[in-house]
C-alpha cells in the first residue's frame, strides 16, 4: 500500500466514523480543537494527519486511534 492510497483510507475512516456517530464536520472539528477546513481536507486526502490529529479525532468521536486505521473493504 503507498502512502497515498494509506491517507486516502484514512480519510474514508474518518468520514464514515463521523457519519455514523451523526456528526458534522463542523462539530467534529469542534470537538477535537480543529478547523472545519482541516477536517473536510482529511476527508478528501488533501491533508494529511499526524498521530497526535489522530488521537485527537479518535477521541472527540469516541473511538480508540486504531480503530482509525483499520480499514474495511468498504473504505
């Protein structure tokens, strides 16, 4: 896998992990002390996240910071 095709998983994850919880961008990014640019960048591999984005995410939506890099078929 590159490292691009890793991001773009990422940004998948996150999305359908902020979907499910029935979050927006707006207060997903709220919640983890990040711009709503940033986290709609993520969502469409513009941005890449670092571990410390990671857990940040991970914990404003309730999740452990694995769960984000684990990667479905579907993602």
């Amino acid at each position: 896998m590159s490292m691009k095709s890793f991001y773009k998983k990422i940004g998948k994850k996150v999305k359908k992990l902020r979907e499910e919880r029935h979050l927006t961008q707006e207060l997903l990014a709220e919640k983890a002390g990040l711009s709503l640019d940033y986290i709609g960048k993520i969502e469409v591999n513009i941005n890449n996240p670092g571990l410390k984005t990671i857990f940040k995410l991970a914990k404003a939506m309730e999740v452990e910071p694995w769960e984000l890099l684990k990667f479905d078929d579907d993602v």
